[in-house]
C-alpha cells in the first residue's frame, strides 16, 4: 500500500476550488464522493498534481495556481463565429449552452455557445476558467495502488467503466 502520493499511485482527494482573486467557491467534493485519480498521469491539471506529490493521507494544503499553471490563459483566438446553415437543424442554440464538437480527425471537444444572432453563433472554445487564478484547498483522503487495467489505461476506473 502506498504510503504517499506519487507517480501510479490512485489518490482520493477532497477539495474545494476558488477563484483565487476573488474569493468566489466555485466547486467542492462531496464528502462521501471525493475525487480520485492515478497521480503522474495528467488526469488533474498540472499545477495541482505538482502541489500534491509527496503528501501523505491527513495532509492539507491550499493550492494556488496561476491561470498559466491551471487552465492555462484566455485565447481570442479560440473564439469561431459559425453560420447557423452548419448546425444540425434540430439544434436550437442558446448562449450558454456547451456543444460537444467533433473534428475532422474524430477528436472531441467541448465549446460554450456565447452570441447567437438570426445568421450565426459564436462559440469559445477556451475552458470556463481559462484565464483564471484558482486556489485549491485539498485533503487527501485515501492512497491505493492501481489496478493492472488501470495502470494499462491510465486512469482511475470507477462505477463501471467505458471507454
């Protein structure tokens, strides 16, 4: 059994996340539903998994991340106006909502719909805290080792699992 967080090591982690100049909660864990992850894998943002390793289960640390060590920074460039003639013709678009757009090459991403006019939308394709400094304030709950098909996978598999 582990004894600390590092590389192929699952750690269960209990957090709060904040806006860090604003002091503004923006997500917590459920105390009987942390978040768990295999740490050295690039499944929680850098900066984070960084500030976590080596610490033991009990250990507490507030975590304060620069936008560039979180989500990175705010891009302009990944802003795209789209004709509405592009979408599919049962959509019916709102400023707000997320689309899960695929690429030519199959790849997924997800985009807000910001503006929709009579002739087009624009979409950003920045994630919802790109730009931001944020600050974690995390426990860590519980080290495991990982299983054979989750060290294969490189990820955490829980409540069944799909790829």
């Amino acid at each position: 059994m582990p004894d600390k967080v590092a590389k192929n090591v699952v750690v269960s982690v209990q957090y709060k996340l904040w806006l860090d100049d604003e002091n503004t909660l923006i997500e917590e864990s459920d105390s009987d539903d942390p978040m768990v992850y295999l740490h050295g894998h690039d499944n929680i943002i850098t900066g984070l998994e960084r500030a976590l390793e080596g610490l033991k289960v009990g250990d507490r640390k507030t975590v304060r991340l620069s936008a560039e060590d979180a989500y990175g920074e705010y891009d302009s460039e990944g802003v795209e106006v789209l004709d509405r003639a592009q979408l599919p013709p049962d959509l019916e678009p709102e400023e707000g909502m997320l689309l899960q757009i695929i690429d030519d090459d199959g790849g997924e991403t997800v985009a807000e719909i910001v503006e929709v006019t009579d002739e087009t939308i624009t979409l950003d394709f920045n994630h919802p805290l790109a730009g931001e400094a944020l600050r974690f304030e995390v426990e860590v709950t519980g080290l495991r080792s990982p299983t054979p098909e989750e060290l294969a996978h490189g990820h955490v598999h829980q409540h069944g699992h799909h790829h």
